[in-house]
C-alpha cells in the first residue's frame, strides 16, 4: 500500500482499503458529494467533511513528497546528499522539517559567514570546535592573521571563526527542531500599545497583553495581528534567552577544544540568527492555525445560514432599507418572481412615514402578502418599527424576520444581478434578493461570493484563496445535500452542482429555454458539453419534478434504478406505490427481509439501499424542511424595553471562538460569552449553529455602547 494511503488511514481511523479507493476516485475526477452520497460502499461510508479533510491532507503530503524531491536533487546537484541525510528528508513529518535539513545546503546571500570563509577561517573555526585538548583561541588565530585578506588581527581571525560557528550552529536541523518544540512549549505572545500614551480604540484588551504560545487563541492571535498591521500594538514572542542559551550550549558545547569560545558562538548563533528566524516562524505558525481555525469556524457558520428552513410558496416583500435613498421594496410571489417594487420614506418624518404605512399596507392587500423580510443594514430599526406599524393597521397573519443583508450590494450590482432584473435599478434588485433570502435562503446565497456572507471572524485577513476553497466546497455540499430542479434552477445554483461548471450551467439554462422544461433525467445528456462523467456526476443531484418516472424526481441515482426497483418489488411495492406515498411501511418490510439480503438481490450496497429506501418514502424531500422553522416576529422591542433577567427568544446570528450573537429582536444583537452557555465547551459550535433559535436572559445592558449581556443559564 502507497505510505500516503498508509498514513492516512493512521491519521483518520479509517481503513487503508477504504482511503485507497477515495484517492482513487478523486483522481478519477469525482467530486466530494458525488463520493459522498453515491459511493459509500467504497468509503465505508464517511461524510462530506471527514471526505474534505482527507482530500486536503492529501494535497498536502503530494506536496510534501514534492518539495523531498526537489531538496534532494539539489543537494544532489551539489554532489552533498548522502544516504544518511536522504533517510532524513525521506522521514521528515512536514515542511518545516524538510526545510530545516535544506537549510545548510540552501543557496545563501552572502553573509558575514561566507566573507570569513573567503578569507580562509574556516580551517580555524574547524580547530577550536573539534573535540580534544584544550587550545588557547588567541594562540591558534595568530596563524590567520593576513592582512591581504582583511584579517589585521586575531580578533578579526577570531570574529570570523565565530561568525562561521554560528551559522553552522544555526543551519542545525536537529538544534532547530528540539528549539521550536521550547518555543511551543515555554514561550509567551506579547502585546503592547505602541504609544505611550494610546487613546481607547477596539484594540484596548491587547494594549498590555500576554499568553503563552501554547494557549492563545486564534481570535487573539488575528486581534494583535491586525493591530499591528495598523500600527497601533507592538507584537512579540518571547523565551527566557538563558533558558535558550542553555538549550543551544547543550547541543554544540561538550568536549570543545575551545569551550568558552564555542559557547560564546553559541549564543550569537542563538541572539543573532535563530532567535529572530525562531520567532518569525513561531508567528506564522500561530498565524496559520489561527486563520486555518477560523476558516474553519466560517465554514460551521456558512453551512446551517445555508441550510436555513427555507419559507416556501409564501408572497413575501422584501424591504432594503435607507435614508437618504428611501426604503426601497420588492414583492415576489411563493416562486420568487417579483409582482411589485416600490420606493418609500419612512425616515423622512412623521407624515413621509404614514404615506410609506399606507402605500406598503396597498401593497400587501393588492398581492396579500403573508411575510415581510426586512435588511439588517442601515436604518433598519426605524423599518422594523414602521413595519410593526403595518401589522397593527393591516392585521391578518403578516409577520417579519429581519434577514441579514451581507452580500446583497454586492449582488445588486453585480452583472448576475444585471442579467436577472436588467429592467430594475441596483437598490431595487437589493430588495428583491432580501424577500428571496426568507423565501430560500440557499438558493439566493449561492449568488454571492461566500467571503462577503458575513458569519465569520477577520474574514478579510484569511488567505483568500484558501478561504474561497474552503467556502465554496460547504456551498457545494449544502447545494448538493438539497438537490435542485433542473427545470427552475438558476444558472448560479446549477454551477454548484457536483459535475457541472459555469458553462454548462448555462448550457442547462439555454436548453431547456429552447427545447421546454426537462421531462426525464436522461435528457440532461443532449445539454451540449455534458458528456457520460458529468451526467454521471450531476444526475442524482439534478430533479425532474415533470418527469414521468418518480424516481427522477429523487436522489436516488439512475445507475441505481433497477435496484431501486428490484427492491420496491421484492417488499411487495411498485412505482406507482411511491408515487401515490404508500410506502410507510418500507423500512421497516426492508429491515424484515433484511438489507444485506436485499443487497444480494438488487446488486447494491446496503448502505445504497438504506438511502434509497428514505428517497422512496419522501420522493421530492427537501431536508431543510425537517429543520425547526425560522422566527417570525409581529412586534419589536427597544434597547429600553430590555431588563436584566428578562427572558427572550433570540435566533443565533454569529458563532465566535468567544461567544455566539443573538437577534433577539432589538436590532442590536446580544453577545452570550462563552462562560454563560449552558454547558463547558470548548468551542460554542458544539452546542450551537447559525439560524438556531435559543431562550436567552438579560445580564446586562450598555446603552451608550450599545451592548447587550445574554446568558442561556436560567437566573
């Protein structure tokens, strides 16, 4: 077995056949859903992330495979590589060791080093390192002195000696090693303000900072760093310095001919070259697992705003909020397409915010509107007020949400956005994206580029492109996990499914508008460009609610239809049954037969046929509709209205390594710490997700910051 294949399996508890064929089957060029869903028998049934996480791993160790043999062939290159230090590059765990070993041999710009090695010191460096009698190094650098070669005296002689000795000491992989490990282990993160006198800013917790390495964490660590990009906190990462020279003697010092000579090289090896390359490193190390962890957090937020219950078949009005540009307003009917746009001013006035009342309560009648979707953006308080108005004066079973808003100018102005509604100005298209967010919140976020969703923590400081990756690979999971009408999809959404690209989205688009709605699967074969791989691929993602067959309106897979079949028949059921929703009753006929048996006889996995039997119960499910449905609100509260100890319903907006914000209906959202959950966590996104609504108290209010205290700890 391939050792990557080996160590995989070590790092993922999963078996070595099993990792072997995923790698396989990403060579292949099968996506991670498709890998998922439709090849579990091959993967023992592992999820999209765990899936993820071995596809990344395994860049990495390519990479790191790479990089062995680039550092080998140039050091073979020098006529230097011996089977000893090819053994060692062969068994180093990560880059940093690989560039450890490479380092002696690494082309260098010309240090004080190499000059004393171009006036011949090396020799004398050579003498008063080598184990042996004791020398006297004054002695023995009488023989260097020549002053054609710029050594005047023994000191020169001896500077240089040094100078050579405290480079070899530093290029010691071995030496690096155990010192980052001290570094790791002992180290402390340093904040300070970098005026004397520094003026309260957001950055006041870090003006006298400390942590150890070990224990920062990653808010803090991005926190000091964007401070210090700003110029506002001086940052370091400190070690005891005799605790390092102690380190650094240990390794080079015993049995010298020359102790106090290499020991004084020693600390200038330390102080000079190692200590400042030591804590550049450290600094990016914390920095890459602090991004790599936020990254992460980003993607545990971005998957459940995504997978939010969506408010179907609901006419909906969207309202964008603003002052000086007005309130403007869209009302889209239960499919989304937009019926009314409208502009009003309910910040004008008293008497501009009645007319906004009475033109918006027209509206509602006129289209009977259910539900209102109000921007969190700017004056988004006074809307919601004036919309509490509304519902007093209209009645009926109206209700808002206030949806987050990120995003949508940037949509609204994008040449999507252009290509949609070219007949409405960019505020407009804002409020239609709005009212569609409550409506599916899914397939109005695929329209926009993960990075400006806004459910992260110093997004903008992530390395972008990995950021992206990350970001659209929840996107095409969440898309996926969902499935997508092939007849209504927009092209955005299409390109999210496994097996398609931009291009033949919107060649799925192009042929359906020329050729009327697909009616079988099959058909998404004649879309030009999309051959044999992509429909297979694409199809169990891809629904054909028009289609005769059943089955095409489910994930189950058409490779998979005649065990579908051959199982529906052997539990005494027929297609028709599965059209009409009779099939109550087939898990528990499947379980009696017995899944391994009927994986014999239909010629598929049991894991297959387990996920066929839950397709067929619920042909045209949509798994976010088992999820708890969103809050909507018929009143609202303000900042003054609140009370410590005051109980409320809130939705989860943000999980954060310190904490999760709330809405609980005050526009202003609250902040439960970390320390106030219910339970000890590591992390709050092991007891909560994005959309999840929660009972919350009161513990403090700041009105003049307007800051909010929330526990969930009943008082």
């Amino acid at each position: 077995m391939d050792p990557i294949t080996h160590l995989l399996a070590q790092e993922l508890g999963q078996s070595e056949q099993h990792v072997d064929n995923v790698i396989k089957l990403i060579d292949e060029g099968a996506t991670i859903p498709f890998i998922a869903r439709y090849r579990k028998e091959l993967h023992g049934s592992m999820d999209d992330q765990l899936l993820r996480q071995l596809a990344d791993r395994l860049q990495y160790l390519r990479n790191l495979d790479a990089r062995r043999a680039e550092v080998k062939a140039a050091i073979e290159g020098q006529g230097r590589l011996t089977d000893e230090l090819s053994a060692a590059i062969d068994a180093a765990a990560s880059l940093a060791e690989v560039e450890d070993l490479y380092r002696p041999y690494k082309q260098k710009r010309r240090t004080r080093a190499t000059i004393a090695r171009e006036k011949g010191l090396e020799p004398l460096a050579d003498l008063l390192s080598a184990q042996g009698p004791a020398l006297d190094p004054e002695q023995e650098a009488a023989a260097f002195v020549d002053p054609d070669k710029e050594v005047a005296t023994t000191a020169d002689a001896l500077q240089g000696a040094s100078d050579i000795l405290a480079e070899r000491i530093s290029d010691s992989a071995e030496l690096r090693g155990e010192l980052r490990q001290l570094y790791l282990r002992r180290a402390v993160l340093v904040s300070k303000a970098a005026e004397k006198e520094p003026e309260d800013s957001v950055y006041r917790l870090y003006y006298d900072f400390k942590a150890p390495v070990s224990r920062a964490q990653g808010h803090q660590i991005l926190a000091v760093n964007r401070g210090e990009r700003e110029g506002i906190l001086k940052v370091s990462v400190e070690l005891d310095p005799e605790t390092a020279h102690v380190a650094v003697r240990r390794a080079v010092v015993p049995g010298s001919a020359a102790m106090d000579f290499v020991r004084s090289a020693a600390d200038d090896a330390y102080d000079r070259l190692i200590q400042p390359s030591m804590e550049r490193e450290i600094r990016s190390a914390l920095t890459e697992q602090a991004q790599e962890g936020a990254i992460h957090n980003f993607a545990l937020n971005l998957k459940p705003l995504l997978m939010q219950p969506p408010v179907k078949g609901r006419v909906t009005m969207g309202l964008d909020p603003g002052y000086r540009m007005g309130c403007k307003v869209a009302v889209v009917d239960g499919t989304g397409k937009v019926l009314d746009t409208a502009v009003v001013y309910p910040t004008y006035g008293p008497r501009q915010k009645q007319e906004a009342i009475d033109k918006l309560a027209g509206l509602v009648r006129k289209h009977h509107v259910e539900h209102i979707a109000i921007g969190n953006g700017t004056a988004s308080r006074e809307t919601e007020q004036m919309t509490v108005e509304l519902i007093k004066q209209v009645g009926g079973n109206l209700s808002y949400m206030v949806v987050s808003e990120a995003g949508a100018s940037v949509y609204s102005a994008s040449k999507l956005a252009a290509e949609e509604f070219p007949q409405f100005d960019v505020n407009l298209r804002s409020a239609v994206s709005i009212a569609r967010r409550l409506q599916d919140p899914l397939a109005e976020l695929v329209k926009i580029d993960p990075k400006a969703i806004g459910v992260g923590q110093y997004q903008h400081d992530m390395p972008q492109a990995r950021l992206g990756e990350t970001l659209d690979g929840v996107v095409e999971d969440c898309v996926n996990a969902v499935g997508v009408d092939a007849n209504t999809a927009s092209p955005s959404l299409l390109q999210r499914v496994s097996g398609l690209t931009a291009a033949t989205a919107k060649n799925v688009v192009k042929y359906r508008e020329e050729n009327g709605a697909f009616t079988t699967r099959k058909q998404l074969l004649k879309v030009p460009k999309l051959g044999p791989k992509a429909f297979e691929l694409c199809a169990g993602f891809l629904r054909v609610p028009e289609s005769r067959n059943v089955l095409d309106n489910t994930a189950v897979h058409p490779e998979s239809y005649p065990a579908a079949e051959q199982l529906l028949a052997a539990c005494g059921y027929t297609l028709a049954d599965v059209k009409a929703g009779r099939l109550e009753e087939l898990d528990q006929k499947a379980r009696t037969v017995g899944y391994d048996v009927l994986a014999e006889t239909c010629g598929a996995g049991a894991p297959t046929l387990a996920d066929i039997v839950k397709e067929l119960q619920k042909p045209g499910r949509d798994p976010r509709d088992e999820l708890p449905a969103p809050l909507l609100r018929t009143d609202v509260m303000d900042l003054k209205d609140l009370k410590p100890g005051m109980e409320l319903q809130g939705t989860v907006r943000n999980v954060v390594d310190f904490g999760v914000f709330v809405d609980i209906g005050v526009h202003q959202d609250g902040l439960v710490h970390i320390s106030q959950l219910p339970q000890r966590v590591k992390h709050p996104s092991q007891l909560l997700e994005v959309g999840q609504v929660i009972t919350v108290w009161v513990t403090e209010l700041d009105e003049k910051k307007k800051r909010i205290g929330l526990t969930m700890r009943r008082p």
